[in-house]
C-alpha cells in the first residue's frame, strides 16, 4: 500500500488536530499583529529636485535653476521622462523612471549630476533637495484647532502645547502648522537716517549675524585638567539686540536702538484655515515612510483624547484622517468575505443535505484563511484593500478542493463504504485531479506576480495572496477536510433528517432542492446524449456564442480603475495674484456656505496658502469630508457635480471640483491629459485655446479645460547701464537693496523663553505703497555716492507666467478633460481624431497622458500576462494528461468564460478595467479545473464502460461537484461584486467578471467538453486506424520484399 498524506492524516487524528490548532493560533496571532493600509507599499519610479530662490520670478527661476538642472539630469540612468515647473521662487524638477530601477541608486544618481552644475547656480539659491516621490508624502491626518482666544495666543498654544503631544506619537515623521501667525522680532529703519549715518541693511544684517554667535575656541589647561573654553555671544533678549554696537560712517558707535525701532510682533497675515465655518489653525501630520497608517493614526487619536483632557477650552476636530477609510474599506471586506463564506456554506447544505458534511466544510474555510493569515504575516505582506480582496475572492475557491474531497468521499459513504476507508479511497481518487485544478489556479497568477509594470505593482500581493490561500486549501483538503469525514460521517449517513441525540429534524426545504437536482441530473443526461449525437452542431452554437459575445467588447467601456468613493471631496480656488486677503475670503465664503449647507456633507475644512510644492499656484482649497455611505443618498461624484454646478456661476476665480481618490491618483487626477509643445509660450496657449474649443465639442468629454495659470501683474526694473556705471552700481547690487527694501532681509535668530524667532529687516512701508515711493529707494555703489533707483533705472509693466511647464526640456501646456461615462479608451481616441485633424506649426506637437495612457499601458501587460498564463495553464495539462489533445479539450473551456465575462459586464454596465481584467486571467485558471474533473473521469472509465456512457456518466456524477464547486464560488464572491461599502467599487468588476466568465463556462463545458472530447477522440481513433492500416501496408510489402531477396539469394 502506497503512503500518502491523507492516509496518515486519517491514521493520526490527535496528531492532525494539534497541526491544525498551532495554525489557527498563528493565523489568530497574524489577524491581531498584521499592519493595515490602504493599498500595498507601490515604490514608485519617480523622483523630484526641489530648489528654492527666493523672490525670484518664474522666468528667472526657469533660465538660472531649472534649465541648468534639467541638463545635469538628462544624462541619469534609466530617465524614462522628465517634468519641469518653474515658479515664483522655487524650482521643481520631476525625473520618472523605467519601471525597473532601483529608486535608491537612482536618487544617488540624480545627487551625483546636480552637484556638478550646484556651483553655477545663483547665489540666493538654496542647494537642490532630491527625494523619491512617495505616496507616504501626503499627510496621513490633519486637525483643525479653534478656541475663542486671540489668534496669536492660539498659535503659541498649539506651538508650545498641542504640536508636542504629535511629535511624540510612534510613526509621525513631521509636524506643521499652517494658518496661524508667525511670530518674529522686527528692526524696522528709516533709509533717510541710515543713509545720514552710512548704513544699510546689508551691512547691519552681517553684523547682528556676526555678533549673535555662541563658538568653541578650544581648551586650556588649569592644573592636572583641561577646560573646554567657549565663546558667548548670542542674544537672548529684544533689550541686547538693541544694545548691538554699530560703526557709522565717522567711526563713531551707535546702539541699534538708536538708529532702529525693535519690536516682537507677528508676520502680516497672508492666509485664512476655517473648520466648518469657524476660524481655526491647522495641523498637518505626515508618517515616517514604514510606519503603518492605521498604527500612526491609532497612537494619534490617542494623544488626541489626552489633548482634549488637557485643554478643554481648545475645540480640536478631525479633518482629514486616511485610517478612517481605509479602516471602513477593510471592514466593508470583511463582511463581504464573512457573507460570501456563510453563502457557500449554505450551498453545500443544499447539496449534499448532511448537516456533518457541511460542518467538515464550515471548519475548513476558516482554517484555510488562518493559514493564509499566518503566511502573508511571515512573508511581509499587509492587510489593505487588495490582498483582503483577494481573501474574500479567495474564499468560494477555497473550498472547491475541500468539496470535491468531500463530495467524492460521501459519495462512497452513501455506498456503504466505511468511514475511514470512504476518506481514505475518496481522497485517492481525486488527488490527481485537485493537484491539478490548484496549480493551474495558482498558475495563472504567477506572470502577474512576476513581471514587472504597474499591474504588477498593484496586483502582486493579491496574487502572492491568492497562491498562498489555495495551497493552503489543497493541504486542508488533503488533510483536514477526510481526517474530519472519518470521524463525523460515521453511522447512518442520512440526507433527509437531522439527528440531535435521539431526536429527530426532517428537512422541510432541502427534499424539493434534492428533487430539482434530480430532475436537473435527468434533463442534463437526455441533453448531453442529444448533443453527442449532434456534435458538430453543438461545436458551431459555442463558437457562434464565442464570436458574439467578442463583439460586446465594442460597447463595454474601457477604463483604469473603477472610481472609488473615498468620501472626500477638494474644491481648489485658483484666484488671482495680488488679490486682497479680504476679498479671496468673501469669495470663498460663498463655496463654503453653499457646501455646509448640503445634507451629505460632514466637515468642511478651508485654507488659502501661499505657491506650495504640491498647489504650484496661489489658490484657496476647500476640502469637503462627507458622511459615511450609509449615512448619505448621495455618491461622492454626485456631490463633485452639485457643487460644479453652483461654482460654475462664480467670477472672479477658476475653480475645479474634483472626488478624491488615493487609488487612482497614483496614475494622475484627470481621465485625459493633453500636453502641446513648443517653443513660444504665447503661441502654445492660442494652440491650446482652439484645441480646448474642438475638445469641449465632443459628446465624449464632459468636462475640459486649459491648465493655464493666469500671469501675474509685474513691474521689471531694467538698469541704465550707463548711468548706474557712474555711481558705481551693478545690476546684482541693484537688485540686491531693492530685494531687501520692499522684502526685507533676515539677519538672523534669536531664542527668546525657548522659542527660536526670525529676526528681520525692513525698511518703512512707505517705499511699498506705491510705485513713486519704491523708486525713492537709495542706492550706494562702490564710489559711495547713494543714488535713488528711479535715476538709474526704468520701470516697465507686463503680466509674468505664474508657472512655467516643461517637458523633456520642451515648454508645453496642458489641456485636462473628464470623460462622460466609463469608456476612456473610446474618449481618449475620439479626443485624438478631434486633435489630429488641427493643422499644428511647425515646430509645435501633442503628446496624449493620464488615466487613458497609464490604462494602455496597464492593459497591455495584463495582455501579455493573460497570454503567458494560458500557455503556462496548457503545458501543465498537457504535462498532467500525457497529451497536448487533452490538454486542448481541457482548455477549451476558457473562450467561453471570457464570453461569459463579457455578458457580464455588458449587463450590469461594468468597464474592462485592470480589477476585471484580472478576473479574466483568474477565469484561465479557475475555470479548467471543471474540464479536469471531467476528463480525469472519462479517461478512468472509457476503457470499462465505452466512450459514450464514459460521456455521459462522467457528466451525472461530476455534475454535482462541479454545480457545488461552481455555485459556492460565485456566491462567494457574490457580496464583493455588489461593491457595496467604502473600497468596494474597486475591486466590484473583478467578481462580476468572474462570476460570469465561470457561470457560462459551466453551462457550456458540461455539455461542449463531452462534445469536442468525442470528436477528437473518433478523429484520433480514425488516424490511429489509418496509421494501423499503412503499418500492416508496410508489414506486407516488407514481407514480400523479403520473400524476392530470398528467392534471389539462390540464384547468386
């Protein structure tokens, strides 16, 4: 007798159980320990190079630092693209990557070229700063903090109070404050009597910097020990600073305070954060990089309850907290998972009408899952949105091996077969079949998980989830599943009644449920015998239903991922430059108003800010969390076009509404992105106004606009070269006293009560308040003679780019459009007919991006991956079945599911996006193990029964297996296709797909396997035979040949 794991299994119960109880242990432990997150931890391959310069204006920022910086980096390794934005004072500089690169190397890389040209950059620019793009970048939860106190007073308690209890929360990274009031200490001048004394501001800021300064000067010897000597200088109180001695002109000496008003005030406001009407300061909270989100927000909310302890006087609100999804999205899962298992439990029953066989599957599901808990702990792999998906996709074919096992040992039970020999003769005989059926599964998901692409780095973890989940399940299977059938099938095995003690429970539903089987069992046998004798009309009605359900593809939508309804919705106000504080605020008020007033809406956070690295523009955002979905009627876009159309009355400010989404933001904000290039900025914005007019035309495109910022008013100061040359005047120190006249100059810090305060210089007020007065301000060149401005320069007006773009070191715009509806690629193509047909210049081209290029390319790795998997799928069969024919027989089960697939989607309005896309690969391995069952059985028992009752009988006693084995996968996943709950939608087509792909594939493979299998059998048998009658051809003329060189031996 051959050893095998279930026979062991079965002989050894106690030693069984306690294998099974240390995996649930550890599966409990993982449940309790593993990290949860949104998505899985996707490097992406990009890199950003920030570089400051302060005061600078774009086209400066753009000729001095950007251009200079593009150069040294058009030369890294692996560059795939590379973006520019140069705006007022700050450079960013986007560097993408081939998929494939090591971001570490590449960073250094990138470190490595900048120092090269950092020596050619301005002065006043600050060194360019490198890092990775990271989705960890953006805050992990912010918090608004009012209290009905003076704003100043507010900001130092949150500074000194609030901001502490944060930084010292496990995972937080940084801490930042923004719409409060900055304090600083400010030495304000009259230029009349500096200049009476010789002085300027530059002069005065280089020797408060020299004079505040604490330094070591070594050490000295005082006995047997040394003593550290230091040098103390620096300021500790706005009374010293006044005291700093000043050499004038005469050298004689001054106190600051002489010359200088000093005072400890607060920055002029520049900026306005509300919570839900009432004006607050805001607290920004980004996690270090491994930090978990869900963790970091946990310990957050937890010094959060000790704040409001601490000062209940502070009204502290929760305005953005990504846990909060993500926790809703997990549970949403969760429950579908707990639903989808109690469905297929619920099958089984109906089935096999045996409460103890039901059990042995209730008992398997969870120990499979804690299995699969235990391995993805082991192996780093996180609880988020997609491998949690993948466990509830996973749990109707989790128990597909367990019900075969099962199936085939009741079966033999209801024979009269023992327990134990049921369960140990039951689990032999299927072996072959299930190995097979769970590596053609796990199969189909290793190209995905493989390959590299962005389909790979979305969707390798719920592959390595899925392979780790059905392996699990073969070994419960081959294990748990006949070690517990020998212990609870034992006795009368009864499929009408229940028994509990010695009492009775006649099933009242299940007996009719068994007469539709039965009925369903007759009616398949008269329709397969039907078919088998019309085969090759069975054969053209598949592939007719195959070749229309292909045309379906013309009117399912294409797309990149479903729209996730994260609850959250961003209003970003792009107002003018130069407009008053006070009147952005009315103007905001208004929006904000509006949206509070809407049913669905929960919070309503608000901030005007200055150019940030993220806005790259000076805008106002209003950031709209709504109720949760149970909670409200409305979905997140349904809101986004609300609040579209109140804004869309609005002058005065350009205004986009958008639902956010941190799943598919990692692709890009807008469906369709348009970019013109070109040399000439003004010509590119004429290009893009005439294309914006062809675009908003199409009935494909809901929504598109010009992502053109509107130029900012400037006065440019342009130098008499000649007449500043007699003073002895430059350009640079022209602009230097300018810069520091109407901006000020920061000289230094001093530390007052343990808080570090900027010190600066400013000239009176008066030199900025018109233009008259600014060209007042004096200059002193080398010859020492001070000059006005306005006698050495002229003053122009003109309208500067707030923000320069460029692309590949080509200047572009962009025009951003929102597709109607769900099929991006018939969008994106009728968008590119539109645009191709313009007459462009020479010298100026388009380039499409977005949502519809990332899908393109996302979709064709999944191509290739759906190809190498259905070759992967055929060699294993062919491998399995000794023969490539039946491995073809086998597989012929696939076209049909994608058919099925299709119908699916047709039906329910579904798009082909990157979730169904993937259930079209898992349909190649999920749906052939219905093929396997029947083949494995036709062959066992074509040689004793004859090829057409081998047919037939295969099909009346696989049909329940592969009834049961179907129906508890497709209500398994019944509850995730639904897409109901937080991060539902996302992974909504992957079930629908399949669902549908292995619903027509059962329909059809029961009758069409049996069909082509007779065919090709009866074409075999015909070339055997033909092969046969050549042998016997060739035996005789052989024969004969040997007959004539006999008789011709004796001759010789």
């Amino acid at each position: 007798m051959r050893w095998s794991v279930s026979r062991t299994a079965i002989a050894r119960p106690v030693a069984t159980i306690m294998i099974t109880l240390m995996v649930v242990v550890l599966g409990v432990s993982a449940i309790l320990d593993i990290p949860r997150d949104l998505m899985p931890d996707i490097e992406l391959p990009v890199a950003i190079a920030i570089t400051n310069y302060p005061n600078a204006s774009p086209e400066e920022v753009e000729a001095m630092v950007t251009a200079p910086v593009e150069q040294s980096l058009a030369s890294v390794e692996n560059l795939s693209e590379m973006m520019s934005y140069s705006m007022e004072g700050m450079s960013i500089v986007v560097v993408v990557f081939q998929l494939d690169s090591d971001m570490n190397f590449a960073t250094l890389n990138m470190r490595e070229k900048i120092a090269l040209v950092s020596g050619y950059l301005p002065s006043g620019a600050s060194d360019p700063m490198v890092m990775k793009m990271d989705m960890n970048m953006m805050p992990v939860m912010q918090v608004y903090i009012s209290a009905d106190i003076p704003l100043k007073e507010l900001t130092s308690r949150i500074d000194n109070q609030v901001v502490p209890y944060f930084e010292r929360s496990a995972g937080v990274a940084s801490v930042s404050v923004f719409g409060g009031e900055t304090e600083e200490i400010a030495i304000e001048f009259n230029q009349e009597t500096l200049l009476g004394y010789g002085l300027d501001l530059s002069l005065i800021g280089r020797m408060l910097a020299a004079e505040n300064i604490n330094l070591p000067s070594g050490d000295v010897a005082r006995g047997s020990t040394k003593m550290i000597v230091r040098t103390l200088g620096e300021l500790r109180s706005i009374a010293e600073l006044e005291q700093i001695p000043l050499i004038v002109s005469d050298r004689s000496i001054l106190r600051l305070g002489d010359v200088a008003s000093v005072t400890r005030s607060f920055k002029e406001r520049d900026s306005i954060t509300r919570i839900d009407g009432r004006t607050a300061i805001g607290v920004m909270i980004s996690k270090q990089s491994d930090a978990n989100t869900v963790s970091v927000s946990r310990a957050l909310n937890r010094e959060l309850s000790k704040l409001r302890a601490a000062y209940p006087e502070l009204n502290v609100s929760v305005g953005y907290d990504q846990a909060e999804f993500i926790n809703r999205s997990i549970s949403s899962v969760a429950q579908a998972a707990l639903t989808g298992s109690l469905l297929a439990i619920l099958v089984v029953f109906l089935f096999l009408r045996n409460i103890r066989s039901t059990l042995v599957i209730a008992i398997s599901i969870p120990v499979s899952l804690l299995a699969t808990f235990a391995s993805m702990q082991l192996r780093g792999i996180t609880l988020n949105l997609v491998t949690l998906s993948a466990l509830t996709l996973a749990v109707g074919m989790l128990v597909d091996n367990s019900i075969v096992v099962l199936e085939n040992i009741f079966r033999l039970r209801v024979e009269a077969r023992s327990a134990d020999e049921a369960a140990d003769e039951g689990t032999s005989e299927i072996f072959v079949a299930i190995l097979g059926s769970t590596l053609t599964t796990v199969m189909v998901f290793l190209p995905i998980a493989l390959t590299r692409g962005m389909a790979s780095m979305m969707f390798a973890e719920f592959c390595f989830t899925m392979i780790i989940a059905l392996l699990a399940s073969l070994v419960v299977a081959l294990t748990v599943v006949p070690m517990l059938c020998s212990k609870l099938l034992r006795g009368t095995i009864s499929t009408t009644y229940m028994r509990l003690g010695q009492r009775r429970y006649v099933y009242r539903f299940v007996p009719k449920f068994s007469s539709y089987l039965e009925q369903m069992t007759d009616g398949y046998e008269f329709l397969i015998r039907k078919a088998l004798g019309q085969r090759k009309k069975v054969l053209l009605f598949s592939v007719g239903i195959f070749v229309i359900s292909i045309l379906l593809l013309v009117f399912v939508g294409w797309e990149l991922l479903p729209q996730t309804d994260e609850g959250i919705v961003d209003i970003d106000i792009d107002i003018p430059y130069g407009t008053a504080l006070s009147e952005k605020d009315v103007l905001i008020r208004k929006i904000e108003d509006y949206v509070l007033s809407l049913p669905e809406v929960g919070h309503v956070s608000m901030s005007t800010a200055g150019q940030s690295m993220m806005s790259m523009t000076q805008n106002a955002t209003v950031t709209v969390s709504l109720k949760e979905q149970s909670e409200r009627r409305r979905s997140s876009q349904a809101v986004v076009d609300d609040i579209r159309g109140f804004v869309s009355d609005i002058a005065g400010a350009k205004i986009a509404v958008a639902a956010q989404s941190s799943i598919t933001s990692m692709f890009g904000a807008n469906d369709i992105s348009l970019m013109v290039l070109g040399k000439d900025h003004e010509t590119l914005e004429t290009i893009g106004n005439q294309l914006l007019d062809r675009i908003r035309q199409l009935p494909e495109i809901e929504h598109a606009e010009l992502d053109v910022k509107e130029g900012n008013p400037e006065i440019r100061v342009r130098i008499n070269r000649n007449a500043a040359a007699h003073y002895g005047i430059t350009a640079y120190q022209l602009a230097d006293s300018l810069s520091q006249a109407l901006s000020g100059t920061r000289a230094t810090n001093i530390t007052i009560d343990g808080k570090d305060i900027e010190v600066n210089l400013i000239l009176s007020d008066r030199y900025s308040e018109s233009v008259e007065n600014m060209k007042q301000i004096v200059v002193t060149g080398s010859f020492g003679i001070p000059v006005p401005i306005g006698q050495i320069a002229a003053f122009e007006y003109d309208n500067a780019p707030s923000v320069i773009n460029r692309h590949n070191q080509q200047n572009y715009i962009t025009i951003n459009a929102d597709v109607s509806g769900r099929d991006l690629e018939g969008a994106s193509q009728a968008l590119k007919r539109a645009v191709s047909a313009y007459a462009f210049p020479d010298g100026y081209h388009y380039e499409m991006s977005g949502l519809a290029q990332e899908m393109l390319s996302a979709f064709s790795s999944l191509a290739k991956a759906l190809v190498v998997s259905i070759a992967l799928v055929f060699l294993l069969l062919a491998a399995q079945f000794e023969s490539p024919l039946m491995a073809l027989i086998v597989m012929a089960a696939v076209p049909f599911a994608m058919s099925g697939a299709f119908l699916a989607m047709f039906v329910t309005g579904t798009a082909l996006s990157m979730t169904s896309f993937l259930g079209l690969i898992m349909l190649v391995g999920i749906v052939v193990n219905n093929s396997i069952l029947l083949v494995e059985f036709i062959k066992q028992n074509e040689k004793m029964l004859g090829k057409t009752e081998a047919l037939v009988l295969a099909g009346k006693l696989r049909m329940r297996p592969i009834l049961m084995t179907t129906a508890t996968t497709c209500f398994g996943m019944i509850p995730l296709s639904l897409g109901i709950g937080e991060g539902g939608e996302m992974l909504a087509p992957m079930g629908i797909s399949i669902i549908g792909g292995l619903a027509a594939s059962t329909a059809i493979t029961l009758v069409l396997i049996p069909s082509i299998y007779s065919i090709i059998d009866e074409r075999k048998m015909m070339r055997e035979e033909k092969r046969a009658e050549r042998r016997l051809k060739i035996q005789a003329l052989e024969q004969i040949w040997a007959e004539e060189d006999a008789d011709e031996k004796p001759e010789q």
